[in-house]
C-alpha cells in the first residue's frame, strides 16, 4: 500500500467514539464521587462528635444530656452506616490525600467508640470472672417498674427468679401479685402503698415513704401523640431496714422512682430528690399486728438511713453523673458483675405497643460500701415497658458483723 493511500481502516473492537473520548468524561464523575465520597463521611462525623461530647459533658447541663442519652450501639451503628458508604463511592485510584487522611481517621475513631462500648458500656471483662453460685449468705433483690402497663402472665418471670426482696412500682393486677405472694411462704413481710409494692422472704423491721417534691416540666413525653402529657409526677422514695438472720447482716434499701418527663434537668432532679432524702424527718413505720404497720415512736428520723443497696427507675442512662448527687459514687451492680448489651427501656415502642429491643438502661442498682454484687441480669416480663432487674448482692462487713463469703463458694474478703 503506497503512502498516500486513505483508504479506511476498520475500527478495533471495542473502540467507540464515547471511549476515545472518555478521559475527561471519566476524570469528572470520578472527582464528582469524590467528592460526594467525602460529603457522606460527614454527617457519621457529627454523630461520633455529639456521641463524645455527650459522654464528655454528660448530663451536668440541660444541652448536654439530650447528646449523652444518644445510645453508643445507635452511634456506631449510625455513623457506620455512613463511613461505609463513602468507603463505596469513592473511586479507586483518584489522588485524594486530604479525604483519605479524613477517612481513615472516622475509621481510627469508629474503631475507638467500638472499644469503648465493649469496655466500658458493655463490661465483657466480666464475663472471663469465675461465676460465684448464691449461697445462705446471698440476698437477691428483683426490682420492676409496671408502670401501670403489667398484663396477665408477668408474675411466671418473677416467680423463676427465686428472690428474697422483690419490689414492685405501680402494679395494677391483683391476681399476679397473689401468685408471687403465695409462692414466698407465711413467714414473709410485706408493704402495700398506692405506687410501692414489697414483698420479703427476709424480716422487714421498719420503712418509710416520702414524696420528693420535683416540680412539674413541660411534661414531654413522645410517647404521646401530642408530644406532651399534662401531669405531676413529684417523685417518689422509699427505704426498707431488713432485719439480720443467721447468715446475713442488716441491710438497708432505698427504692426510687424519679420523674420521666424528658423536659426536666436530670441533674436538678437528682439534686432535688438527695435534699428531701437528706432532710427526711420521718415518720418512719413498723411492723405491728400480722399485715398492719404502725407508726415508729422511735427518735425521729435525720434522713435515710446509709444505704447498702440503691434501687429503682432512675429515668437517666447508666453511667450519667447526674446520678452521683443520690448514689454518692457507690457503684452500679452491673459494673460490678453485669456484662453484654444490658438496656431496660423501651420494651415496646411507643403507641403501637410492638416489642422492640430496649436501647437504655435505666432501671438500676447500686451497692454501698458493705455490699457487693455477684449476679445482675434483666429479665423480659413479657409486659411492660420496663425489663425487670435482678441482683444478688454479699455482705462483706458491716459494724463488726463480718460474713464468711466461703461457705457459699464465694471469693475471701
């Protein structure tokens, strides 16, 4: 073929117009994915960033506990959500130092908040300790919060647990409270009050009740289909004196049962509720004739009593500092031997009334210096808002009553 032949040449397969054209198309969407690539990775650093702040700040102001209430598992899981889809949009090959550094740092900082709910939110260290079995010295307490909402049945989740205390708050069906109380024998103690219900394998020796006088918020409650519920719940308190017996020291309990409404600062209720605890002047009560309380004549009361065990629906997420103003820096039962995703609100979701996993833990316990937890777990009542808590809890010393923690198996003090 000579030189100036322009005959055309057949076009390779494969090769189109589109193609031959295509670097600058190509550079283009490539940079739009990058860039999009690096949008998505924003909104999943604003959800760790309010997450540590939050836990940072905790709830000692009112802005700051709507971020610590945000669930570490809902953060993670969120924010992951939204890592993983930069992760898929950014093309491969683009020089993009500053976004990649970006990247890898939500991912450092993912993988941080990962640790930490393990660590921290979640204890599994405590689940490599040796289990202690609850022996004649142990004392396990089961604490739920009906609300109201308690539904035929409930009573077979109690009964399985086998406690000495169970305290109940705002039981409504009369049928199951019999069948526990039947299920516990004569010799039991028990204490019946418009929001309080105790029933005791161990001597109650003397109580006392006391309204805690929390003002009224907004009444927030998304629960509602309005958004708001117009009513006072002042807060409610109470403390149990358990007598000694052959094996187990006296203990004394507090139950608490502190308002929900979300528009109320969590650090003013817990400081409002440890005044009256601490002004509390009585009456008191105690046993008189077989079902009947009369009033202590005792010398009048100058606040509870030192608690060794701390109990009830606190309304505020495990760990907040709030909670320090009641609990004094006693620690939480679950801390002590709890482990696992542990959450006890909601059970149901709001309105519909359909079981869902609960993603806060409010309901708690905390144990006083001369006591010690062993066992905590919740239960599902199948009811109910609210999981039931359980603990079993050791006396280690108290006044010169020293228990000998190995005839149950347990650990030497």
């Amino acid at each position: 073929m000579s030189a100036g032949n322009t005959t055309p040449q057949p076009e390779r397969v494969g090769s189109t117009p589109a193609r031959d054209a295509g670097p600058a198309a190509v550079g283009f969407v490539a940079r739009a994915r990058a860039a999009l690539s690096t949008l998505v990775l924003l909104p999943g650093i604003l959800i760790l960033s309010a997450w540590t702040l939050g836990n940072l700040c905790s709830d000692r102001w009112y802005w700051s506990q709507w971020l610590e209430w945000i669930p570490t598992s809902t953060a993670l899981a969120a924010s992951g959500v939204f890592f993983s889809l930069a992760g898929l949009l950014h093309p491969r090959g683009v020089p993009d130092q500053r976004p990649s550094r970006a990247r890898l740092l939500a991912s450092v900082a993912w993988g941080l908040v990962l640790v930490y709910m393990l660590l921290v939110d979640w204890r599994i260290p405590n689940a490599f300790k040796e289990p202690e079995q609850p022996g004649p010295i142990t004392t396990r307490v089961l604490f739920w919060n009906a609300a109201a909402e308690d539904e035929p049945g409930w009573s077979r989740a109690a009964l399985g647990e086998n406690a000495d205390v169970i305290v109940l708050v705002s039981i409504k069906n009369d049928d199951e409270l019999a069948r526990i109380s039947k299920s516990m024998g004569e010799s039991e103690s028990v204490i019946v009050t418009d929001r309080f219900t105790v029933l005791s394998r161990r001597t109650i020796v003397r109580y006392a009740l006391t309204r805690l006088d929390i003002a009224p918020g907004e009444g927030l409650d998304p629960r509602q289909r309005t958004g708001t519920r117009r009513w006072a719940d002042p807060g409610h308190a109470m403390f149990i004196e358990l007598a000694a017996d052959k094996h187990r020291p006296p203990m004394c309990l507090w139950v608490l049962d502190l308002p929900s409404d979300l528009s109320l600062a969590r650090y003013e209720i817990t400081e409002q509720a440890a005044r009256v605890l601490r002004e509390f002047k009585g009456p008191a009560l105690r046993p008189g004739s077989p079902r009947r309380w009369v009033e202590d004549e005792s010398p009048s009361l100058r606040g509870f009593p030192e608690p060794d065990l701390i109990i009830g629906d606190f309304n505020i997420p495990r760990g907040s500092a709030s909670l320090d103003a009641i609990t004094h820096g006693k620690p939480n039962a679950f801390d002590q031997c709890g482990f696992g995703p542990t959450a006890s609100w909601p059970c149901k979701w709001p309105r519909t009334r359909r079981t869902i996993w609960p993603v806060l833990h409010l309901d708690q316990m905390f144990v006083g210096g001369a006591v010690r937890a062993t066992s905590y777990t919740l239960i599902n009542p199948g009811s109910g808002a609210h999981r039931m808590q359980r603990a079993d809890v050791v006396a280690i010393r108290r006044e010169g009553h020293e228990t000998r923690e190995t005839e149950s198996g347990g650990a030497k003090p």
